[in-house]
C-alpha cells in the first residue's frame, strides 16, 4: 500500500486524508500544532474564531460524508443584519430561496474534522511535527518534534503541503524549487470579541443572520454560534487617527465603542479587558506559482492560496480543491505527474479570479453596505433574480451558493453589471425601481437578442 504524507493536520489537510483513504492510500497527516481533539475546552476558551461554509465548501464535505455533522454544529445565517450609525436596522437577504451561509467556530470544525478523518482505516496523525525538510530522490520528509526537538525522516509515495498561509513546504519549495512567490498584508487587523447568550440587547436575539456594523474605514461583525452567543470580529487600521494604535487604554475602548456601536459596549462584559488582553491579527493574501513538483509534492488549501476573509471562501475553496483534486484523479487514476497538472490548470485561474472579487468585496462591506445607491443596486439584482431566477444571480449569489467556477461567476458578473448600470440611470429609479413599468423594461433587457423583431 502506497503511503502519502499530508503536512497539515488543519480543515484541509483532514479532508484530503478521507478522500486519499477511500481510494486505497495510507495517509500519515503530520501537523506542528496540538491534537485539537485533546485541546477541546482550551480551544473553545480562549480566542474564538469562526467560519462561514457555503455550498461550495459542502459539497465537498458531502462526498465524503461529513456534511451533515459541520451542518449540526453550525448555525445558518440567511442574511446580513446591517446596523448603521444612528441605530437603525436593516436586513439584507442573501438570496431569495432562502439560501444561507453556515457559522461555525473553526476550534469546532477542526476538531470535528480530525475525529472523523482518525475514524478512517490507514489514516494516522501525528501531532507536535514540524516540516523542516524536503528531499526528492527518495521523496523524503523531515520532521521535527516541537516537545523534544527530536527530528527524523519519513519516507513517502506522495507528499501534500496543507499546512496553512505561512506553510513550511512551500518555504521549502521557494529556496531550492524556483516557486515565484507573493504575500501582501492588509492595513488592516482584527480583534475577536464574545458576546455572550445572555446578552438583553434587542438585535441578539436575531441568531439566523450575520449581524455587520459598516463604519467606512473599519466595521464590526457578529458571528452566531450554535450556544446562542456571538463571536464578535472588529476590523481596523493597525495605524491612524481611529485604529489599534489610537486605543490603548480600557478608557479609550469604552469611549469608542460608546461612540461608533453603542447597542453593543453593554453586550460584552469585560469589554475593556477583552479588548486590550491580546494584539490584533494581521491578514495576508498570498499568491505562489507553481503549486506541483515532478509529480511528487503539490500545495493544496492555504499553503497554495490565502485569502482575504471578506468572501469567507478561504475554507471553502480549500476545500474544493480537494473536491477537484480528487476529479482529476478519477480521469487519470494514479498517474499522479498528470493528475497534479491539470489540477493546478484548473484551480489556478480560479483561485485568482477570486483573489481579487475578495479585495473588491472587502471593500464593499467596510463602506457600501449603508449607502443607498449601493442598497439599491443589490435591491434590483434581487428583483432580477426573482423575476429570472435561471438566467441571471447576482455575484454573491454564484460565488456563495453555487459551485460555478470563479472564473465564470466574474465573467458573467462583468457582463450583468452594465444592465444594472443602465437600470440605476432611470430616471426616479430610486422611488419606481420596484414599478410595473420597470419590470417591463427589466424583461425587455433580458429578452434574448433577435426575439421580438420584426
């Protein structure tokens, strides 16, 4: 039995070792982290983190199983909940068949992932194992014990990098393989707050939505979880006159949160103390080419592609990759100098063209999401969608609750926005968008061209 090597005991790294497993490989997953499984409540008590899935993602996790446990530890949110500054509320649905992205704590998901791939014959992990090594002829992987320092070398059929945006396979790649290589941090970080069941604000007891707080430069997010309580994410400059820097003190916390989310200072007890007890988390993008080597090692999930988290599509395009992974082999079964290439040919160009819908949607949920043109527009993409449910969805609609490539959702989004240009520049559109006489012309825009004619 051919044994594969998968560094990278994450999301990921655990779903490539089911699908590896049902098709006859023994699968050793090294990962220099913890076993999550023995770190449960520590995990859950400390920095909370969460996950959105879509269909995209879940595809993936359906084929091998998995699905419906990720689901039941999840809570699906149909919308966004848009708090603007003087308090007023506003729901954006994220579709109009009920369609709903799923919030779920990563340390939740991580260690369901694990436990269900460690159920699998000849799937093994080994925890507290750095990749400090590569070599070829044999493909040998050196590993490095993080308790006792202790390093030996595992020898391997195939190796899969699946350890995360600052992977040591792709470093080792990068020195000795001529991989080409780009990282770019945001201006911006986050910080992780909990706001408990027992909160009495009014908008807590909205549990089935993602609750957004848009304040131009920086914004708060509130994730559901399954327990009734929300991970808050505040998003801001590292630098500037209203950043991390500008709040140092538990005084200035209070008086900033206070002044930009007042329904919610009184909803995180310790506001103060949770908010100065840790630094912010930067976020990286990065982009790296080639992903495969001889046929012998290939990056998979972060370690090929890190995303900025604003399309909440980093796990899940990960886990399509392995979804398309699994594709190619089953057109070329064990040739795996083959199976690699077009799985890099097919992701590649996708992972790019989502990189940079991810930069252009940051930007729209930090400033847009409260001004009334661009409320407007998503409300007349909406009224499309319903009046020609398959023959045209709005962009988030593609990249969220499709499984269309990325490259063709942009494709068709490009083309889709000139309509909706056309359409924003009717005269009162703002009063008459949802009028009989702009469905005529909506239908009018949509007739297949030749049909009608004389």
């Amino acid at each position: 039995m051919e044994r594969i090597i998968i560094a990278g005991a994450g999301l990921v790294g655990s779903l490539l070792s089911v699908y590896l497993s049902k098709k006859g490989y023994r699968v050793d997953v090294f990962d220099r982290n913890p076993d999550p499984r023995e770190a449960r409540e520590e995990n859950r008590a400390g920095k909370a983190f969460n996950l959105t899935l879509c269909d995209r993602g879940f595809k993936a996790l359906d084929e091998v199983g998995v699905g419906d446990l990720i689901r039941h530890l999840s809570v699906p949110a149909y919308g966004r909940f848009v708090h603007n500054e003087y308090g007023e509320l506003a729901l954006q649905p994220y579709g109009n068949n009920s369609e709903a992205l799923y919030s779920i704590l990563r340390s939740d998901m991580s260690t369901a992932m694990v436990e269900f791939a460690a159920q699998h014959p000849n799937v093994e992990f080994h925890f507290h194992e750095k990749c400090v090594g590569l070599g070829l002829s044999p493909l040998e992987v050196e590993f490095k014990n993080m308790h006792t320092g202790e390093q030996r070398r595992e020898k391997a059929y195939l190796l899969f990098g699946a350890d995360g945006a600052f992977s040591g396979v792709r470093s080792y790649l990068q020195r000795f393989h001529r991989l080409s290589y780009s990282q770019e941090f945001l201006d911006q970080g986050y910080k992780e707050l909990t706001v408990p069941a027992t909160a009495t604000a009014d908008w807590v007891a909205e549990k089935n939505v993602l609750h957004m707080w848009p304040r131009g430069r920086y914004m708060l997010l509130g994730f559901p979880n399954t327990d009734g309580s929300f991970t808050g994410s505040l998003h801001m400059p590292f630098e500037g006159p209203e950043s991390f820097t500008s709040i140092q003190t538990e005084s200035d916390v209070i008086d900033f949160f206070n002044d930009k989310f007042p329904d919610v200072v009184d909803q995180v007890p310790n506001l103060a103390e949770e908010f100065t007890r840790c630094q912010p988390s930067p976020m990286v993008m990065v982009k790296c080419s080639p992903w495969t080597l001889q046929g012998k090692v290939a990056l998979i999930g972060d370690a090929a592609h890190v995303l900025y988290p604003y399309y909440g599509q980093g796990a899940n395009s990960g886990f399509e990759d392995c979804a398309v992974l699994m594709e190619c082999f089953e057109n070329y079964g064990d040739d795996w100098r083959t199976v690699f290439t077009e799985y890099e040919r097919l992701r590649k160009p996708n992972m790019d063209a989502i990189s940079a819908m991810v930069t252009e949607h940051y930007v729209e949920i930090r400033d847009l999401l409260g001004d009334p043109k661009f409320l407007l527009r998503k409300a007349l993409e909406r009224k499309i969608n319903q009046m020609f449910p398959n023959r045209y969805m709005p962009l988030y609609t593609m990249i969220a609750f499709t499984c269309m490539p990325y490259v063709e959702a942009l494709r068709i989004d490009r083309e889709q926005r000139s309509m909706i240009d056309y359409l924003m520049n009717q005269p009162a559109i703002e009063t008459n968008w949802d009028s009989k006489e702009v469905e005529n012309l909506i239908t009018q825009l949509m007739m297949p061209v030749g049909v009608g004619a004389d």
